[in-house]
C-alpha cells in the first residue's frame, strides 16, 4: 500500500473574514479550531502519520 500524500489545504476562513467576526465569536471559534486540530493531532500520532 502506498504512503498517503499530505498536502497543505487553503484554510476555510480567511483572516478577513475572521476579523469582521464579532470578537466573542472570534474567540469561540478559534477554541473549537483549537480543539479538533488537537483530536487530530491525536489521531495522526496513533496512527503514526504525522505529516
């Protein structure tokens, strides 16, 4: 089986779009961007995968 080729994704939402945010919400998501990128992180060393 052949090694899965990682490439690098354009982000979903963009630093503008962040910005006009209300800076509540701003926060919010960026702590559940936080915590998913985490679980995966997670994920990838159990799988021995890390990019």
């Amino acid at each position: 089986m052949s090694d899965i080729q990682w490439m690098s994704l354009p982000r979903p939402i963009t630093a503008e779009q962040l910005a006009s945010l209300p800076p509540e919400f701003q926060t919010l998501l960026r702590a559940v961007i936080e915590y998913y990128e985490g679980r995966i992180a997670d994920f990838e060393s159990r799988l021995g995968k890390t990019p």
